[in-house]
C-alpha cells in the first residue's frame, strides 16, 4: 500500500468483489446511480461480512435505544440508520480513510456517486486483504488445529493409560494391605522391645554407677586402714625405742648427737639470707618453682603418703603439710594431670615473653598445640619403652595412656 494514495477500486471491480464473496447482486448502474435504500443494504451486508455488525446485537442495541423514546415506533428506521452510520464510520477509521473523504449521514440518504465509490471500494478492498491474509494463514491453521487433535488424543490415550496404572496401584496397594498390617503391628512390637531395653541399659548404668561408687569407697577404706595399720606400727616402734634401759646413757648419746649437729654449723662473717636450691644464682623466680614441683612429681619424689611410709616416716592425721590421704603417683597423674596443666603453664608463659618482648601476637591456638606436643614428648621421656604412646592416642585419649 503506498503512502501517499489509498487503495481505490473501479465500480466494476466493486461488482466483481461484491459477487466473489456472495455479498450482493448489483450492476454499475446502481453504483454510478446510487439510491439509498441499496446503498445502505450494501453497507449493511458488508459490514456483515467482516462480522462487524451482528443481526443479534443490531436487534437488541435497536431495542434498548427505543426504550428511551416517547414513540418509538416512529423511530425505529432513524435508530438503524445511526447505528449503521456509527459503525461504518468506526470501520472507515480504522482502515485510515483519508480526511477529506469523511463519511456523513448525506452519504446514506443521498449517496454520492463518487464518494459511494470510493467507501464501497475501501471496504472491499479491505475484504481482499483479509481475504488474502486468511488465505495465507490457512496452511498454519489447518496444521494448528490438527497439532491440537494430535495434542488431545495423545493426552486423552495418556490419561486412560494412568487411569489404568493408577487402577493397578491401587489394586496392588489393596492386595499388599495385610502385609503392611503385620509390618506395621511387627514394628510397633519391635519400637516396645527397644524401649524396653532402653529402659534396662539405663537401670544397669544405674546399678554399674553405684557400685564404682561404693568401689571408690571401698578403696579408700582400705587404704585408710592400711594407713592406720602401718601408723600404728611405726608408733609402736617410737614407744620401744624410746624406753632407755639407762638414762645416763641417753644422756650421753644426746649430748653426743648435739655436738655433731654443732660442728657441721659453719660459722661466717657474711650476712646471713634465704636461698633456693633449685636455681643456680640462688634467686627465687616462679618458672623454677612450677618446673621442680612438675618434675618431682615425674620421678615420683613428691612428698605423699605413701612416698613417706616407704621411707618409714610417719605423720599424724591431722599433719597439714603433707598430700590426701593415700596419695599415690599414678592418682596424682590421673587425677591432677600435672604434666598437662605443667605444659600449660610454659606454654602460656612463653606466648607471654613473646608477647612482651618480641612483640608477638596471642595465638591461643599455637598455644594448645604446644601444650599437646610438650606434655606428650615429657611423658615419652618418663615411661617405658613398652608403655609407648602414639602423638594422636595421647591427644585423643590422654587418660588411656596415663594408664598404660
């Protein structure tokens, strides 16, 4: 279509269309001569074939216009031709009439030759358009509407064909029902029984957790006893040695002990201080106090119980200086895990030194891998070759290798 002339057709073309689509019978002369009532017959059938004017809603929208009229039986031909009028007009806009061809009422009750011409053919020529467009796309309906009928039998065979799987899953779930029965009242026996046992394991961890007690108990009553039995000896042994057959005699050994504790005292002129034995200068520093204490306890020379009574030294009950009662090395390695709060210490006390003097930064992890890695090579260098224990043992289990 070009831009600068819209689409015109001759009066016989007109003719030839109007026959070719069945719209309507006319010669020229009723197109070069035209009367009103064939002009509007032959809009009337147009607009009808383009479906833009029904039978059924001209009737009603006739109806519901003469409702508000005082004598609508004087008006119902009027009341046509305006809607007829409007909806030619409407269409003519859409198809982009040009201005100067505006379509009026005088071209429906005194058509012009001309003008009829030119509407007539802009409607038809739309009706060829159309007709050219449907026909081009009818190759995609017709296709469309057979994909769909494909589309519909293949859902309505899927349809049937899951009714019938759904039919014999239902059936088979119906067979199978029994079996899910007995399952289910096996299980709900076998949820009892376990809870049973739950219920015996934890009476059992009761009763095997009050007789460790009453075991520790035991234990101590019989090293307390043990301990009173050997005390009881060794006063013994106090009261006979002390029973002097002559007291001159005692006498004399006495005064023979005092002058041999007298010459052994070494006199000077320095200042008398205090000294401590376990550092070299003989100052007093807190690392070498933890270090002693930690390797006595390693090689067993604390000062307990029972280290005294293997050297006959016997102490009150009421002694405050010495360790619990029935103290032994293995309960301080277990209960106090002395090399482990002893790694500790240095650990800390060296992440401090670096902190202070080196400017360092506080790694509280390098901190426990140190503590880990010290106390397990201090307790290698302490036990038996048969009583190795391996790095991952001894960070995992610390307490199993303190038993070994």
């Amino acid at each position: 279509m070009s831009n600068y002339e819209y689409p015109r057709l001759r009066r016989q073309e007109i003719v030839q269309v109007l026959a070719q689509f069945e719209i309507a019978s006319v010669a020229e002369n009723d197109i070069s001569n035209p009367k009103p009532k064939v002009v509007f017959d032959l809009y009337t059938r147009i607009l009808h074939h383009l479906d833009f004017l029904l039978v059924e809603d001209n009737d009603q929208l006739e109806f519901d216009s003469l409702e508000h009229l005082d004598n609508p039986d004087l008006h119902v031909g009027s009341v046509r031709v305006i809607k007829l009028y409007n909806k030619i007009k409407e269409m003519l806009n859409a198809l982009e009439c040009p201005k100067k061809y505006t379509f009026n009422f005088a071209d429906l009750l005194k058509p012009d030759p001309h003008r009829t011409e030119f509407f007539l053919g802009a409607l038809l020529n739309f009706c060829l358009d159309r007709d050219a467009r449907m026909n081009a796309i009818a190759p995609i309906v017709d296709e469309f509407n057979d994909l769909e009928q494909k589309i519909l039998d293949i859902e309505n065979t899927k349809i049937a064909e899951l009714k019938l799987a759904i039919a014999e899953c239902n059936e088979a779930r119906e067979r199978e029902m029994p079996f899910v029965q007995e399952v289910d009242a096996k299980v709900k026996e076998l949820r009892q029984t376990i809870a049973n046992l739950n219920n015996k394991q934890m009476s059992l961890r009761t009763t095997l957790k009050k007789l460790k007690e009453k075991t520790v108990e035991m234990d101590d009553k019989i090293s307390g006893a043990e301990f009173r039995l050997v005390q009881n000896v060794q006063e013994n042994g106090n009261l006979r040695s002390k029973i002097a057959q002559s007291p001159d005699k005692v006498q004399e050994n006495l005064v023979a002990e005092l002058r041999e504790v007298i010459n052994l005292v070494m006199l000077s002129e320095e200042r008398n201080r205090w000294g401590w034995l376990y550092n070299g200068g003989g100052d007093f520093t807190v690392k070498s106090t933890y270090c002693s204490v930690a390797w006595q306890l390693l090689i067993d020379r604390i000062l307990t119980r029972q280290n005294l009574l293997r050297r006959q030294i016997m102490l009150p009950d009421g002694d405050q200086f010495c360790v619990a009662r029935g103290t032994t090395r293995k309960k301080l390695m277990k209960h106090g895990l002395t090399m482990i709060w002893t790694a500790v210490v240095w650990a800390i006390w060296k992440m401090r030194n670096s902190v202070i003097f080196d400017n360092g930064l506080a790694q509280i992890a390098k901190v426990v891998e140190e503590v880990k890695l010290w106390s397990w090579k201090w307790w290698l260098s302490r036990v038996k070759p048969s009583a190795f224990c391996l790095l991952y043992l001894w960070i995992s289990e610390p307490l199993l290798c303190l038993d070994s």
